[in-house]
C-alpha cells in the first residue's frame, strides 16, 4: 500500500498489523474509520476489510465487502482476485473460476489467482491444477512452497498412527465408525451446509461412501463414517510430526462434534 501520510492510510497501515497479530476486530473497526474518508478510502478499506473478514471465516460478509467496491463491468485485477478466493471458500467455483481469469488478465502475476484455480481444477478434477500451482510456486514460492504428496498406503500408515493416539473417551466414542481417506472434498458435499463448508476442509464426519463418490449419493441407511482429505492435509502441514497431529486433532474435533460436544467440553476432555 502506498504511503502519502495521509491519515486514512495511517489507520490502513494499523489495520494490517492488527490483522497480522490476529486482532480481526481491531483491525475491522481500523478499516471502517478509514473508509469514512471516501474515493480512494474507501475502495482499500474495503479491500483490506473483506480479507479481516475472510480471515474470520466469515466468507459471505468478506466477498459483501469485495462486491460494495467493485464497479459492474469493470475488471480490476484486485477485486477480482479478492471476489474469487471468497467464491472459492463458498464452493461456488464456476463465479470463482470466471473472477479469477479476470483477474489474470489484468495481472497475470497475482500467485493467488493462479492457486485458487489450481485448487479448483484439483476439486473438478480437469488436470490444469499442476499448471495452476506450479505457477503460483513459480510467482510466490514462500507463500506457495512444493508439497510433498505421500503415496495412499503412506498416507493411511500416518492415519493408523494418529488413530492409535487418541484420548481414551474418544477412541471409545469413535468405536467401529470408519476412518477414510478421500483425495479431496466434492462439490455437493461442501454446499451440504449453509453457509458451505470451505473446500480446505481437513475433515467431514457424515455418512459412509466410497472415497470417489459424493456421500450425498450413499444411501441413508448407512453407518456414520469419518473422511479426511488427503490433499488438503498434506498442504497444511510441513512434515510428518505435524500431518500425525494434525490428523488425530481433525479426527478429534469431527468425532467430537458429531457427538454434539461443545470447544469446552472438548477442552475438557483433552482434546485442545
């Protein structure tokens, strides 16, 4: 963000470091009283607002933001990159798909643009994610590093491990519920929930499946079962020590939940 010292872009610059020390409200309240100065203000305040927001989770209210901001017909690169990684979160992939191509045509060098396609083409499964995320790692290799994918029997041997470590109440809990390894997450399972569930979900306690189908499609009579994602997983952690807890955290959490317990009595439990 360029700095003129002007007094908005004062607060924008606090903004940012509240946002990056995790104070989203602080910094949301920063962007509202910076936007107040109007034209300019208003479009970064927006900008940087709908990330705070996005960065909460809070991914309809985030791309509301994005959108009060952008001028119909118009293609701006930021926005439109902004517009389709929060299309993305809410699985409506076609809208992201069309922001994000937008906004590489305007910037062609936006990592983040060539990412979230990559994660959308590895969901459709049209084989242009390789390409995506290369790209992206070419543009942004801190942000966007190589990620090294296990083989399936390596992944469920990391799986087993994790499993073997879980707190007795929830080993007991989870009984003869299966635990299956999924590449990804489908489309119809993520829009199952309102708002979606994100398409990085590590985890889904629903009903049984096989890995390839959507378990929408599993009939209703089957037995509860635990699915992790193989891909998300191994992006989110940086080596095996972490993937096995992260695992075991993400199985304890969806377990947990199924179970209707509350983060406190999850606490409780020793889950946190």
């Amino acid at each position: 963000m360029a700095k003129k010292g002007q007094a908005w872009q004062d607060l924008l610059d606090r903004a940012e470091d509240a946002l990056a020390d995790g104070h989203h409200r602080e910094a949301a309240l920063l962007c509202d009283r910076a936007a107040l100065a109007g034209d300019d203000a208003r479009y970064f305040a927006a900008l940087l607002k709908g990330d705070v927001l996005l960065d909460l989770g809070e991914v309809e209210a985030a791309l509301s933001s994005y959108d009060s901001v952008a001028e119909p017909g118009v293609e701006d690169p930021e926005i439109d990159c902004a517009r389709g990684v929060a299309l993305f979160e809410l699985a409506r992939f076609a809208e992201a798909d069309k922001a994000l191509r937008s906004a590489l045509r305007g910037n062609p060098k936006l990592a983040e643009a060539h990412h979230t396609l990559g994660l959308i083409a590895e969901i459709l499964g049209t084989g242009h994610d390789v390409d995506c995320f290369r790209q992206a790692r070419r543009l942004d290799p801190q942000r966007f590093p190589p990620v090294a994918q296990l083989s399936r029997a390596q992944f469920e041997t990391v799986v087993h491990e994790a499993l073997a470590d879980l707190p007795a109440p929830v080993a007991k809990a989870v009984g003869d519920v299966p635990v299956l390894v999924a590449e990804v997450p489908h489309q119809s399972d993520l829009t199952q929930a309102d708002p979606p569930l994100s398409p990085r979900i590590l985890g889904l306690f629903v009903g049984a499946a096989p890995p390839q189908v959507s378990v929408l499609d599993a009939p209703a009579e089957v037995q509860p079962t635990i699915f992790l994602f193989k891909r998300n997983l191994e992006r989110a952690c940086k080596d095996l020590a972490t993937l096995r807890a992260e695992i075991r955290m993400t199985v304890l959490h969806e377990v947990g939940h199924a179970l209707g317990l509350s983060e406190g009595e999850l606490e409780a439990m020793g889950l946190e």
